[in-house]
C-alpha cells in the first residue's frame, strides 16, 4: 500500500504544460505581417480591446458565418467602436484554406468583410501560442492586454446558416461586458469547427 | 460481401462469392434494410436487427455508414474539432428512438491535435420502443433526418434523409440481412466497468485509477474540455491497479468536476473493449489507499487456472488427444479410420504401416495448419477460439460436400486414385497413401473442435504462449489423436489383430457409408443454426451437385473423358451456392425458468451473470457450440434428463447458455477468464462463491446433481 501512495502522489506532483491558453493571463505576444504588407504587434494596440478570429475560408464552419453575413457585421460593429479585429490564418503551404496576401485581401473584399488586419500565420506560431484549435476560434483580448475570452463564437456548434440567429455570440456578450467594466461570465468555451491546418 | 471477417481462407470464399454473384444464382434475401443513400464521402443505411418489430418490446435498429477510405466522423465527445451524428427522428405514433449507442472511439491525431472517431463502417445503434398499441400487420415507417461531419484533413457536412420499413409482427421476427452487424456492435458497446475507478485532481489535471491491470488503456471523456484530447494520457501500472494522468482541459482548471466520467478501452483489434467508468473524485492521494483489491476484469472471472508447467501441459496434451479418439467428437472420424483399417488390411506390412505414418503426417499437419492460421488470427486482433474453423458456415457447408463425397466413395459410387488400369484391384497404393493423409486430415478439421478431458487447460495454455509454445502443444494433442492408429499399424504384434482381408470388406465399407450420411445431417443441422433456412437451401444445392459430380466422375472411370468433364462442372457449380452462405446472427436464447419440464434458462451475459451472483442465485453456465458432438451429448444425456432440471428447479439453480456455434467475442473472453479456448465448459457457481467451479468436459448425472448438493452442505 506504502508504494501505490507514493506512486500515485508522484503522479499528482507530474506537472504538464497547459495546452490551454488561460483566460486571466496576459494574451501571448506576437508580431506579425499583414496581407497589407505592415508589421502589428500586439502591444501596438494596447488601451483597445482587440478580437482574434481564426479562419479557413473553404472550411464549412467559417462559410456558415459567413455566408450568414454574421462575421462581416460582427467585425463592422466592433471596429467601429474601435475595437481590433486581427483575422489570422494559420494554414500551411499545402493545407486547405493557405492562401496567398493578395487571395486574401480579394476575400475579404468579396465576403465583404471588415477586419482591420488579416494575418497569414503560415508557420502557425500565433495559432500554438494562442492553442488555435478550430476555425472559428475567438479570442478577446483587453485594453490591458489582458485575455478575457477564449473559445467558440457562439452556442450552436453546426454548420447550418439557420442557426445562427438563433444562438448567442459569446463574442458579443464579452465585449459587452467589458465596456460595461465587467467580468466576462462565459470565458472559456469549447470551440468548435474544423481543425486548424497547421 | 456482408458478412466482413478474416476467417480461414477468406481469400478464396472472397473468390467464390465473386464467382457466385456472377452466376446469380440466387437472389438476396429481401430483408429489413432502408435504401442506401449515399453522400461524397460516405454510403449510409438503416438497418434492422430482425426483420419485424414486436408490439411493447425493443426493437434495435441503427445508422450504419461507409466512410470513404482515410475519412471519419466522429464521436459522442469529438475532442479537439469536429461534430457528432444528429439524427432527428420522424416516427409512427407511439414510437421512441432512444440515444445513439456510438462504436468504440479511435484518437484521430491531425497536427497538434487530436479528435475521437471513426473510421471504416461504424455502425450507430439505436433501441427503439415499440408501443403496445402496434398493430401486428402493419408496417413502421422509420424516417431518420441524419446530419454528420465528415472529414479527412478537411471537412464536409453531410445529411441524408434515411427511411427503414419495419412490419409490425406478433412475435419475434427472424433475423434480418444486417442482424450480424447489429449483432457486433450489441456485443461491443460499452459495459459498466466491473472494477472501480476514482480521480486525484492534481494541478496540472486529473490523474485516473482504474482498480484493474489494464492492457493499452485509452480514456475517452463524455464531456470536451475536461482533459486535453492532444495532451498527455501518461498510464502506469501498480500493484494491479492502473493510473493515467492527464492534461486538464479549461473547464477541469477552472474547477475540477465531482466525477469524470468516460470511456476506458482496453486492448487492441477486434479486442477492444469499452468500459464505462465514473470516476468519484478523491480527495487526496491517500484516498486510493483504501481502495478495496484490484476487480478481476471480466464478471465471469473466477480464479483461472494457473499457467501450468510445460511439461505438465505436454503430458495431458498427450493424454488428451488419446482420449479424444473415444469422445463423441471423434466418432465420425472413428468410422473414416475403421474403413481405411478395412481398407489396409490387405496390404503388405511395409504399406501399412507407410498408412499408419501418414495418417500421423495428416493429423499433425492439420493440427499445426489450423493452430497456426488462429494464433495468428488472434495475434490480428481476431477474438477466435479453438473450433473456429465450425463457426464459420461456408467451412462448415465444405465439409458436408467432402463428408458426402467420402460416403459416396465408400458405398462405391466411384473409386478414387484408381487409374483405368488399376481398376478392379481397389485401392492402389498411390490412393492409399493420399487417403490415409487425408482421413488424418480430415479427423482434425472435422472432429477435434470440440475439447475433450484434460484438453481445456493445454488448449487455453497453447493460445496463451509464444506462437512456438502453442504450436508444440497442438503437435502433442495431435500425436496423442493419432497415437492408436500409428501404434496398430507400426508393431507387427499389433499388425496382426486386424481382420483378415476377403469380400466382406466391401460390405463393411459400404455400411460405412452411412456413418457419413450420418455425420452429413450432423453438419446440416449446425449449418441451419449457423445460416438459417436460406443456408440449408443453398447446401442442398450444394449437395445435390456434389453427388451429380460424384456419380459423373464414377461414369468417367467407365472410360469416357466426356464424363470428367461434367464431374469437374458439378464440382465447381456445387462450391458456387457454398459460397453465399452468410451467418446470420442465432435467435436469443429466451429466458425460460418458469416451465418446470425445461432447464430454467437465461442466455449468457457478463452483466446478467453479475447480477445473479449478486443477488445470491446459484448458477450454472453451460460453454456450448451446436458444432461441438461432446456438448451435445452431454445435453440429452445428462442436463435434459428429468431428474436434472428437477434439481435444478428445487435448488434455484439458473441454466445460463452461452452459445459459441457462431463467433462471440463476449463468450471468447468469457472462456478466455477461465483460461480456456474451446467448448464444453461448464461452470458452477454456487451463492456467494468467489469463483467458479469448473466442472469435468464428459458430464454425470450424479455429479452435476451431486455438485449442488456439496455446496449446500459445505454453504
């Protein structure tokens, strides 16, 4: 019995790295080139809240918000209210959903899109630091350069358009809460979609 | 072809079915079975277990899919990304579809993460209740809106609307085209866990106890974000107990949950067994000291024997295999042996006892053939068992055709080996010793399924060592089978005991010949349990063709080459209806422990048989296979008799059936507990006992009447 104790507290005592970005903690630094060809880092942005948006665009989960025209007014709202909106991609060369700087800004331009920087994080750097995991994946980030939200974009984890009147943003509901200056109730979420093509 | 199993000789029954659908000689059997549809990734169906639903029971019904190669859907919980099946149900008044019963999940890695799955062609069960209120006649329309992921390293949702006619029946319908697939998964879903299992909630996340020496254990959480499906799933092993630590996930780091509760699969293959665990979450490290003694895994546990010495096992090999030449087993293969005697007797002793050496040459052959395709089988995965090769109706309907062609040779439709010249002098040599090879053969593959006295423990103890181990075991029980002939026809003192030769050889062996005619309904009857009416149909067939080829063949002796000709085409279309016997999954065995004239039965399952001992009821479990002659025997000989099902009714003792005709993972493990591998097996437990007692392969009424009785006293 001795030995099964200690074998067990020496198993209690194995610390592993958490995979998991902690909300609480300051969002991982990052410096990045955009498709417009400008160099941002996070710290650029301190004092303005900034959202991070995963994205793949020929992934069905992503073509559901926006074929819905739900990301476009998600990021028309926020910036106007001078929020940041990063849209980072993390495929690689090879993988579904890579695209060149220029395929990437004449995206944004057919979906009518409205982020004030697109990220091609080919290497996925930003997307491990951050444990980017699907596509949609949404981080919100506060002036502190503190992370207050990291998950899904919304409560009906499908791929149908029709669903998305009907659930809620937990994006939304965490700026919210922020500009009210308060604590973010739903913080942590499991996010959904297709895999990040690292 | 429906029925996908790597048995012996799959490669060829492949060929045949190919052969026979081109002939199309007989159509499918119409069956319960919705309309495929299929999508860009995937084929998918409602099947049916039976081919009618009964009003106020269960019916089990299930989305069964195709995937494309390299593309899955996932699971309850589907880890990093992904979605799970939704199916939403239109259903006839009265009706209700239960929750999705999901396959066993795989971990799917993709980068730096990982999702739980499947691949191939899982099989989504469903229970659905049938209202009292059905009318018996009328048909069920079950209509299923299934929506899936589906994706290789991208994904594509995909939906089908899904349709299953189901008649209404009065009483339990027939087994349905897909029953074996529904039987599968019946038999692979998850079980409560019989050992316990508790959590320590260390920092860094939770570390699970499974009370149990788990053999590759894989846990697999119902809820998502309580570990990390991509992080550590670090398993050690103490004193029979078995700890895996984990990576939390963000919900455990912001609160670590009062239970975790998932799925540990163990084991690998056609192995893998599911447990459904919910581990209370302990408050310390020290918790776990007083966790009570490892559980053995399987319910049926019981001590198994312990591994014995090689030499001991050797030795009852040996006697084993002797005594097999005296169990019912044998005794179609006695015959076969007492014509080839008759048929040697003749001889000089240099041929004879050339016979009597490769008679031993085929049984050794044979015994090492067979054992080395199930040891490798197993060691694929394949939960088999010795006997296998009966369990398989397409093996078991080519023994009939050779059994028959055996008995027709005997009672002298046609000669074999003899050539144009050699005809009228009977068996020539060289037919002599291809013949004396073969019902060495033929007395393996046939007769030695079945375990006899002192074989269960070598048996078990042979599947459960290296392959070389086994392989020498199997060569010793075959030596011990082959022994008495090898000893009449190799020691001159012996030689002379056989009969003198003159005409009433060809008598004899004619009388023969119905001693396979005999053996041939044997097979006919287990093929009919094994594959239904549509088997026995097709095996007519096969049988009638066999005969035509035999007699053709007997024709072309008479000189004409024409007549070969047609022998060789009736052989070949015989193998054709063959090869379309597909098993269909037995009848359940119905619980009956009213009626006082029959044994009080209840079909085998480890839960049910937990329960029963739980509640303190005697039971005793009956290993058995239609297949296997000594099972037979002993049921009309000693369970069936009256004043056995008396005491069994007196004593409150329950007949637990465990049927092996067809292969049952359950049962194998079952029997695998027991440190056995083959049937009979029977097993008494009696109230409150730990273990099992095994009792002896060849039963006594006395001794099974007697068994409850010690126990009582001893009680």
């Amino acid at each position: 019995m001795k030995t099964l104790f200690s074998v067990f507290g020496a198993a209690l005592l194995l610390g592993g790295s958490a995979l998991a970005q902690q909300v609480g903690d300051p969002a991982p630094a990052f410096e990045a080139e955009t498709t417009a060809g400008e160099t941002i880092s996070l710290s650029d942005f301190e004092g303005r809240k900034v959202v991070l948006e995963w994205t793949n665009a020929e992934c069905p989960f992503v073509q559901k918000h926006y074929g819905a025209n739900n990301m476009q007014s998600l990021q028309k709202r926020m910036t106007a209210d001078g929020t940041v909106w990063i849209t980072v991609n993390s495929s690689a060369p090879g993988k579904q959903g890579h695209v060149t700087p220029e395929d990437a800004d004449r995206l944004t331009e057919e979906r009518g899109a409205a982020p004030t920087h697109v990220v091609l994080d080919e290497d996925g750097a930003i997307g491990r630091a951050y444990g980017a995991k699907t596509t949609p994946h949404m981080y919100v980030i506060d002036e502190e350069g503190v992370l207050r939200y990291n998950g899904a974009i919304d409560t009906i984890p499908s791929t149908d358009q029709a669903d998305v009147p009907r659930a809620e943003n937990y994006v939304v509901a965490a700026l919210d809460s922020l500009d009210r200056g308060q604590a973010v109730v739903t913080s942590r979420t499991q996010p959904y979609g297709c895999s990040v093509k690292y | 072809m429906r029925g996908r199993r790597s048995y012996l000789g799959s490669a060829m029954i492949r060929f045949l079915v190919s052969l026979a659908a081109l002939f199309a000689l007989f159509a499918p059997a119409a069956a319960q079975t919705g309309p495929v549809v299929e999508t860009d990734h995937a084929a998918s169906r409602l099947i049916a277990e039976r081919e009618g639903a009964v009003p106020g029971e269960t019916a089990w019904i299930a989305l069964r899919q195709e995937l494309e190669e390299h593309w899955h859907v996932y699971w309850r919980n589907p880890g990093d990304s992904g979605l799970p099946l939704e199916i939403d149900w239109t259903l006839p008044e009265g009706f209700e579809a239960g929750e999705v019963i999901y396959p066993l999940p795989h971990r799917l890695p993709l980068g730096p993460l990982v999702n739980y799955g499947h691949e191939g062609e899982p099989v989504f069960l469903v229970p659905l209740s049938v209202p009292e209120t059905a009318q018996a006649g009328e048909t069920a329309r079950i209509v299923a809106e299934a929506n899936w992921l589906i994706c290789a390293d991208v994904c594509v949702p995909e939906q089908a609307r899904l349709t299953l006619d189901l008649p209404i029946m009065a009483e339990e319908a027939p087994p349905a085209a897909f029953a074996q697939e529904i039987g599968e998964a019946l038999a692979a879903r998850p079980r409560p866990a019989p050992f316990d299992a508790a959590y320590a909630a260390a920092e860094a996340g939770p570390v699970l106890r499974l009370a149990a020496d788990l053999d590759a254990p894989e846990f697999y959480p119902f809820e998502p974000a309580l570990i990390e499906p991509a992080g550590r799933q670090d398993v050690s092993h103490d004193e029979g107990a078995t700890l895996i630590a984990f990576d939390g996930g963000f919900d455990y780091l912001d609160a670590p949950p009062e239970t975790l509760e998932g799925l540990v699969v163990t084991g690998s293959g056609a192995n893998r067994q599911g447990y459904i665990v919910e581990a209370m979450r302990a408050e310390e490290g020290a918790a776990f000291a007083s966790a009570p003694a490892p559980a053995p895994l399987t319910a049926g546990g019981g001590a198994g024997p312990a591994p014995a010495a090689l030499g001991a096992t050797l030795l009852f090999a040996f006697l084993g295999g002797l005594i097999l030449n005296v169990m019912p087993c044998v005794f179609p293969v006695v015959f076969m042996k007492a014509a080839s005697l008759a048929g040697s007797a003749g001889h000089e002793r240099a041929v004879v006892r050339r016979h009597g050496v490769l008679y031993t040459a085929g049984v050794l052959a044979t015994f090492l053939a067979i054992a080395g395709v199930l040891i490798a089988l197993r060691a694929g995965g394949e939960q088999l068992g010795w006997g296998f090769q009966l369990q398989n109706p397409v093996v078991v309907g080519l023994f009939a055709v050779i059994i028959l062609l055996v008995g027709l040779n005997l009672a002298g439709l046609f000669e074999v080996g003899t050539s144009v010249q050699g005809l009228g002098q009977g068996l020539t040599q060289r037919g002599g010793n291809a013949g004396a090879f073969f019902t060495g053969m033929l007395a393996v593959a046939v007769a030695a399924p079945c375990i006899g006295p002192f074989l269960g423990v070598p048996v078990g103890y042979a599947l459960a060592q290296p392959a070389m181990i086994g392989l020498l075991v199997f060569a010793v029980v075959g030596l011990g089978l082959a022994a008495p002939y090898l000893l009449l026809s190799i020691v001159p003192v012996l030689g002379r005991l056989l009969p003198k030769p003159g005409p009433w050889m060809v008598t004899f062996k004619q009388l023969l010949s119905f001693a396979m005619f005999g053996t041939l309904v044997w097979l006919a009857w287990v093929l009919s349990l094994q594959a239904g009416p549509q088997g026995v149909l097709l095996l007519g067939v096969a049988l009638v063709l066999a005969a035509f080829a035999a007699w053709a063949f007997g024709r072309s002796q008479g000189g004409s080459r024409g007549w070969r000709v047609a022998a060789l085409a009736g052989l070949v279309l015989a193998l054709l209806p063959l090869a379309r016997v597909e098993t269909v999954v037995p009848q359940a065995i119905a619980a009956e422990t009213d009626d006082r004239s029959k044994l009080p039965t209840v079909p085998y399952g480890e839960e049910r048989l937990a329960e029963l001992r739980a509640e303190g009821v005697p039971v005793f479990v009956d290993f058995t296979a239609a297949w296997c002659v000594t099972c037979q025997v002993n049921k009309q000989t000693v369970l069936n008799r009256r004043e056995v099902i008396d005491a069994f009714h007196e004593r409150g003792v329950r007949y637990m059936v465990a049927d092996w005709t067809v292969q049952d993972p359950e049962i194998t493990r079952a029997l695998e507990a027991q440190g056995r591998s083959g049937v009979p097996l029977y097993l008494y437990y009696a109230p409150g006992a730990e273990a099992a007692r095994v009792l002896p392969q060849v039963l006594s009424v006395d001794g099974v009447i007697g068994l409850f009785d010690d126990l009582e006293k001893t009680a």
